[in-house]
C-alpha cells in the first residue's frame, strides 16, 4: 500500500465530525446489540468503521465519497450499512484484542473478504461468537430465540410463583450486632428509593434539584420498642397526586412550604463510620479492624461452614452479620409500588437457606474469586463467587442455568446451531445476574436499580435490589431477552458475504498468514484487569459451556497484558508489574509485526497518552517490533472522563496511531529533532487559527514520524526501556513543545524564547477559555507543555505561572469574564499588576509584563504607549511581552479576555507592531 487516507490531511479534518457522531453512540444513540450485556470500554461503531476503511484506501480518495461509504453524513451513522460495492472484498482484517468486537464487527459490514477476531478470555469469545459469527443464520435464529426465550420463561413461571410470590423483588441491605447494646442495626448508606424528575435527564447530577418528580420516595427507620421499623415515605402516595412539584436536595424536600426531611445514612465504608440506629453508639474500629467488616467476614466465613453441613440454620442466623430485606416492591420499572416487609417475608428469606443445602454443590459457583484485591468485595471476605448472592438467588438462578441446559435437546438443528441459541439464552441470564446479586445499589435518580458492574471492580455495596427473574422492571431476565432479541434484530442486519473466525488465543500464539491491516484497541496500563471482573460472568457461563478451567484469573491473569501489582502476590515473577506489562505488549507488537503484511498498516486505539504510556508504546512498537509511526489522531469521545475530568483540562486524551513497517538507518538525536522542528513548525504556521487539544496530538504524531522513521537514535542514554524513558522525558515533549512554538513565531512573526512565557502561551493556545473561571491543568498538561524538558512545578508555581490548590493546578490568568468593569477587576486581581499599580515592578517574567499591559489598554488606552516606553527602562521582558500579545491576537478565542488587549498592545488592527524595537 501507498500513502493512505488515513495517513492525510483530509482525514485529520474530519476526525472532529466523527467524534461528533461517536458521541451520540455513547449516550441515547447506542447500538442496541451493546443493551444485550455490559462490556468494558467498548468503541463507538462510527470511529472503528471510519479508522478501518481510512486505512484501506488511498491518502487522495474523495473524502466527499469517503463520507457517503461510512454514512458519515447520517445523523447515527451506525444504524446504516457502509455502501462499499464490494470495494474492501479482497482484504483482509484481524483485530487480536476484539473485546466485545465494534472493529471487528464494522470490518464485517464493510465487507472485508475475511475478519479474524482473537480474544484471550473464553467470556468474551463467547460474546464474540453472539456479536460476529451467530447472526448468520438469520430470521430463523431469531425466531427461534424468541420461541426457546419464551419456553424458557414459562417453564420458570412455577418457581418464580414459589420463592417470589407475587412480588417483583426486594430492597435489602446489612444488618450488625452492635457490640454496645447488642441489636442487629441495619447499616443503610442512603435511604433514598426514587427522585425521579420530570423530563429530566438522566445525567442530571446536581445536589439541589427544584421542579415536578415523577417519584419521590424514600424510607425512614423508626424505633418502636425493641424493634426498628423500616416506614417507606411515597410523596405521591401521600400527597395523592401523579407529579410532585419540590425542593429536592440530599436530605430535605419542600413541598409547597412543607419540609420533609430524609434521613442520613447510618454506615461509611470509606470512613469506617457506622452509628447503631438502637443505641445511636458508633461501632468501633477502622481499616481493616473496623468492626463492621469484620462482622461481615464472620457472615461470609459462616455462609461457607453452613453450606458445607458444618453450622445450623440458627448458628449461620446468628453471625455478627447478616443480609436484611428493607422494603418489597411490586409492579414495573415506570410503577413500581414500594411496601414494608412482614414476618412471613423475612421467615421466607430465611427458610429457603435451608433448600439451598439441598442443591447440587457443584451448581453453584463455589470458585474462588481473585484473592489479590482486585475485586472489592473479597476484602470482606465474599471470597467464592456464591457469597455474592443470598439463598433464594441462588436457587433461582441454578434452576435458570438447569432448564437453559435442558433445553438444548430440545433444539432443532445441529450442533453449532444449538450453540448459537443456547448462547443468546445465556447472554439473558447473565445480564439478569449483573442485575441481581448482593453487589448491586440504588440509584434513585435513574433507574432506581443500579447493576454490579457499575463499578469497575464490583464494589462491596449497602442497599442492594434483588429481582424476580419475571419482573417487569429493567435487568429481569424477561427484559434482558427482550434486549437479546432487539440486538439480535440488529446484529442480523450486519449479515453479508464476510468471512469471519472468531478465535480463542492469547496473541503470542497466533499463526497466521499475514494479513492487510490489524486495527486493534490494545491493552493500556490501568487497563480493566478483565480476567478477574469478567469471572464475574465466566463463573455462570461455565455451567452451560464447557470450558477446562475453573477460573479465567487462575488461567489467564500470567497471560494478560496489564499492571496489577497485587497480581505479583499470587504469580509471582513479576507478573502485574509495569516491567511486566511492558515485556509482555512488546511481544505482542512483535507477534503482531510478524502477521503484518510488508505494506500494511497497523492501527492502534490507545485510551490515554501519559508519558508512561508513550514509554510502553514507543518501547514495543519501535524499539522492540521495529514499527515506525506514521501518523496520529486524537479521539475525544472515548472516555469523556479523561478529557475533563474533575473540572480539569488535560492532554491526556484517547489517541489512534498508525504504525508502518519498518523503522530503518541511524541518525543522531540532536539532528532528528532539528529535521522534526523544522518541517512540523511549517504545518503549525499554517494551520495556526485551528490549534487545539486535538491538533496537539496531531502533532505529537509527527513528530514521533520523524524519530521513529529510525532503527536507532544516537546520543540517547541507556538501553531497552531506559533509552525509550530518555527519549520521551528528554526530547519527545519538548519537541512538539518547540515545534509549536517555532511554528507559532513562523506564523506570526513575533519570537518568544523564555520558557514559562512558552508554557503560558501554549496552555492559552491550546486549551479553550473556561466560563467565569481561569483554565485548570492536570499534572500531564505540565509535562507535555514543558519547552524545556526541565520546568518544574516548583518553579512555575514560583514565578506566578501557575497556582496550585491540593491537587487542582489552575493557570494565573485574567478570570474569563464578559462585563468590561469585571474584566479590569479580574486584572487587578493579578499580584504583579497589582504591585505594578503600586509602582513596585518586580516582574520575573515576561507573562507578568503582559499582563500589566493588558491592564494598561484596558483601563488607560492612551497611556499604553507611555506605558511601554517607561516600562523598558525598569524591565527587560517588555519586547518578548508584547511578542505574546502578537500571538495572542491571532491565536486566541474571541471569548478569552485577553485577546482584545493583545490586540491593542501588537497593534494588530494596523498590521503593525508599534512599539517593538
């Protein structure tokens, strides 16, 4: 292959349209197929469709006719096929980290001639097999998993009637005997149930909500005697209306003068804080000797004993802890009618503990869970995955996995297609599962249900929901075949004349023949760890298809390409350590060179660039596997935390890299980075009015094109990681730093040298102005804006660069404000201008002359250039001030508050710069 589309500038251009729709995919657009079970970080369709055929076509296709192919100009392109004619047919794709398969899906339905999708974990292959391979037998799969769906749910009716009666499901949570009084208290995080807000949306989060609730409920324990009483308060019960219009914050709501107030949770896990609602005593203890979790390890250490015939009913009852149902609850997710609990509800919770002695051990998922830590809840001793449900869901889900297997012989077909039905069936039952456990919560400004996988690494939780399989209500396994059969419905649509291999290997052991491109989402360092989370499933999944191994973390965490130092406990040999990882993707990318046809291209999404990041990249795509880059993108919509996270700006965004066999001759450093200033500042000058976060990285991508175009680099220190360590610290970021810089005097004709006036003016540059505020950084912002290489936060934060409060870092600039008085007051804030206005003019920086000046041209125009005149006698940052101003002119949003002074101070309006010697 030549020079590809991917590769151009016209593709660059287009990289923001594609956010724009990627984006709609991550909210109220998402393909359905993604509703029919929860996984991680998976990739918006439109991103991998547009990345796979940019890769496949030459860098002078017609992005006109490029978009028309991708359906780019479709409001949710993915909800349409790519109208390709068969062009992609004699490619061929392999995507080794498939995941739950968005790329290898949309190479699919742009017609590749093959797709090989590979994945370590048996969990995901068998996804894989739902996603990729099953929806070729179309409409008759369907409708066969709706007629088994069906049989399977009437075949439950019976069950379901005898454990659940006519009850949807329960809110429960943990009950302690206090150590002081000797009372079991409930420990209840939050006593919330719903706070559903009339057309609101679901990502509505704000502490202090006013207007009309849908539902406004919540619960109140009340002491009457010996006895806590959970009271449920239902405003629109009680008040007899459909809609409430409130005054909601986290413990009140006013209702037309009315206040009720909700009380305060009584447990704090993070703070080792629980108050026994009898006594009103807090429970002694913190960190691991808190008494509350001990409590709850005595129940878990008890659980195990009873189930193996070794404690009574009475003893296991008896534990420091146990499991409380709260309230029950009836109806549909858009109804549902909250009730108190009775006697005959808790001895019913309680006797089927006693049926659960009678099932088959081996039915239930004793394995253990990874014992390291990370998995949350085994520090509280739920150390085998059964410890994660109560008795009654334990049986019901054992009788779901016992009739799913039954009904295989009663499938018509052959072998693999009674496999495709039975994997449908299943997909069903283990999104019920993530619905009902003891690691589940509410989350009563949504959907009132909120799933165990919520949590990256399942969370130890209070105020868990358990569920009728039957309910109405969202994560029954009713709904949850409702969802398999919308996403079959999709996924049938993908069908065409592809041919697909889903494989189950670990990608050291792939052998293939080499193919045209491999577009993959590698795994980063604080990755997921899957084969501990997707146990969660796997656990399940095992008793329906037979697998060798009892668990994936025992198999499969040596294997697996991630930094978990915990891991290292158990594996030993550094296994989980970043060395580790580190040694263990270079070998992939080699593998990976090795299946590469000589002109193809290898694409890699990667969800963040730390420095850490471009040392393990760098280390296993160049120096290890002899790739070159080629060229780079950012993607802003993979994971909108990482861009914003915590109010703060950060260049720590989501990138996709295209690599090139193969990095060949020798050249020194010095002269590469020269080579790379030179040719990438002539692009940054003429693209100087569209820098921005994303162009960054763009260009960060060029510049690594001119280094890694080289099988080796003189006159850097050390080898193997350490080179790699040398190269990004000391010359990568500052590169693109420079660059930057060189390219931005090019373009306006105005040098700059000091280095925190660079720092300043590239964060002003790149980084849009907040509303009402000043620009927040984060520590990797620092790093990749350092011109020098050698700036530290010290020194920035010394010469009134930066400021730094905790961990926030905010940038010392003019608060973004939009009235003229506010906008002088915002400058007369500043302590330099302050101390100028005060006839002290001790600047250590030109940024502070600028700031001075900016002051001086708003407030007294027509002493500027007095102003300036005087000021070159006391300073000797007056020209490389007014330098920035010149670049700020050109450079800066109309909305930042600085570009109207800059321009008065470069004269920009005549074209001249007046004042500058």
């Amino acid at each position: 292959m030549g020079n590809l589309l991917i590769e151009s500038e016209n593709f660059a251009r287009l990289i923001p349209e594609i956010d724009r729709k990627a984006a709609k995919e991550k909210g109220p657009g998402r393909p359905p197929y993604w509703e029919m079970i929860f996984w991680w970080t998976r990739k918006p369709l439109i991103s991998a469709r547009a990345f796979i055929a940019a890769s496949l076509l030459p860098e002078n296709f017609d992005i006109k006719e490029f978009k028309r192919i991708i359906r780019l100009n479709e409001d949710l392109p993915h909800k349409y096929q790519p109208v390709t004619n068969n062009m992609f047919k004699n490619y061929v794709l392999l995507d080794p980290f498939a995941g739950f398969g968005s790329i290898p899906l949309e190479a699919k339905r742009l017609g590749l001639g093959k797709v090989i999708a590979s994945e370590l974990l048996p969990t995901a292959y068998v996804f894989l097999k739902a996603v990729l391979d099953y929806p070729k037998y179309g409409e008759k799969l369907l409708n066969d998993v709706k007629k088994y769906g069906n049989e399977l749910i009437k075949s439950l009716e019976e069950d379901v009637r005898e454990l659940y009666d006519d009850k949807a499901g329960f809110v429960g949570s943990w009950e302690v005997k206090c150590p002081i009084c000797g009372n079991y208290t409930p420990l209840v995080n939050q006593w919330w149930l719903l706070a559903l807000k009339e057309g609101g949306s679901d990502e509505e989060e704000s502490e202090v909500k006013s207007g009309a609730f849908k539902r406004l409920v919540y619960m109140e324990p009340v002491k009457e005697g010996n006895e806590i009483r959970i009271k449920l308060v239902d405003l629109n019960k009680e008040l007899n209306v459909k809609s409430v219009r409130a005054k909601k914050t986290k413990d009140k709501i006013v209702v037309n003068g009315k206040e009720y107030r909700v009380p305060q949770g009584n447990v704090n896990a993070k703070s080792s804080n629980a108050r026994c609602l009898y006594c009103n005593n807090v429970l002694p203890g913190k960190g691991d000797k808190w008494y509350v979790k001990e409590a709850i390890k005595d129940w878990n250490s008890n659980y195990e004993k009873f189930l193996n015939g070794e404690i009574s009913l009475e003893e296991l009852h008896n534990s420091k802890a146990r499991p409380i149902l709260l309230v029950k609850f009836k109806g549909g997710s858009k109804d549902l009618m909250f009730e108190e609990t009775t006697k005959e509800d808790e001895e019913a919770f309680w006797n089927v503990f006693d049926k659960l002695r009678g099932i088959d051990i081996t039915k239930l998922p004793t394995e253990k869970a990874a014992p390291y830590g990370t998995l949350r809840f085994t520090t509280w001793g739920i150390d085998r995955f059964y410890k994660l449900f109560n008795a009654r869901q334990l049986i019901i889900l054992t009788k779901i996995i016992g009739k799913i297997n039954k009904l295989r012989d009663n499938i018509e077909g052959d072998g693999e297609y009674k496999e495709a039905i039975i994997t449908y069936l299943t997909i069903a039952l283990l999104n019920h599962i993530r619905y009902n456990s003891l690691v589940t919560s509410i989350n009563p400004g949504r959907t009132f249900l909120r799933e165990a996988t919520s949590f990256r690494r399942f969370a130890f939780t209070w105020n868990w929901v358990e569920i009728s399989p039957l309910a109405n209500i969202i994560g029954s396994l009713s709904k949850s075949l409702d969802h398999v059969i919308e996403g079959l419905e999709y996924l049938i649509q993908t069908n065409n004349d592809s041919q697909i291999e889903v494989l189950l290997s670990d990608v050291d052991n792939l052998r293939l023949d080499p193919v045209d491109v491999i577009v993959s989402d590698p795994p980063y360092a604080d990755d997921v760890p899957y084969p501990e989370v997707s146990d969660y499933y796997y656990v399940w999944l095992k008793r329906v298809f037979t697998f060798p191994y009892s668990t994936q973390w025992e198999e499969f965490v040596p294997k697996d390409i991630g930094v978990d130092e915990a891991r290292n406990k158990v594996f030993k040999n550094g296994t989980g350590t970043y060395d580790y990882f580190r040694e263990r993707l270079a070998q992939a990318f080699a593998n990976l060179n090795e299946l590469l046809k000589s002109n193809g291209v290898l694409v890699t999404f990667y969800n963040h660039t730390s420095p850490e990041a471009w040392v393990s990249l760098l280390y296993a795509g160049w120096y290890y596997s002899k790739f070159r880059i080629s060229t780079t993108h950012a993607i802003t919509t993979e994971d909108g935390t990482r861009i914003t996270a915590q109010g703060n700006i950060s260049l720590d965004k989501s990138i996709v890299i295209v690599w090139r066999k193969r990095a060949e001759g020798v050249k020194h450093i010095q002269e590469v980075k020269k080579e790379a200033i030179s040719v990438v500042s002539d692009w940054v000058s003429s693209n100087i009015k569209s820098l921005s976060l994303d162009t960054y990285i763009e260009i960060l991508g060029k510049v690594l094109s001119e280094f890694t175009k080289y099988e080796k680099l003189l006159g850097l220190k050390g080898e193997g990681i350490e080179l790699i360590e040398n190269l990004v610290s000391d010359h990568v970021f500052s590169t693109v730093a420079q660059t930057l810089i060189e390219g931005l005097s090019k373009g306006v004709q105005a040098k700059i040298e000091n280095p925190y006036s660079t720092f300043y003016v590239l964060v002003k540059t790149l980084i849009p102005p907040p509303s009402k505020s000043v620009r927040k950084l984060d520590p990797t912002t620092l790093i990749f804006l350092n011109v020098s290489g050698n700036i530290s936060k010290e020194s920035l934060v010394q010469n009134n660069i930066i400021r730094v409060e905790k961990d926030v870092i905010y940038l010392m600039e003019p608060e973004n404000v939009s009235d003229i008085n506010d906008i002088i007051n915002s400058f007369e804030k500043l302590d330099q201008v302050k101390g100028a206005i005060a006839g002290k003019y001790d600047f250590s920086n030109p940024v502070q002359v600028l700031h001075y000046l900016e002051y001086i041209a708003l407030k007294y125009p027509d002493k500027l250039q007095d102003t300036i005149n005087q000021l070159r006698e006391k300073t000797r940052f007056v020209d490389e001030a007014i330098a920035i101003a010149k670049i700020f002119s050109v450079v800066l949003s109309d909305k930042d508050i600085e570009k109207n002074p800059s321009r008065k101070i470069s004269g920009y309006k005549e074209g001249i710069e007046r004042w500058a010697t």
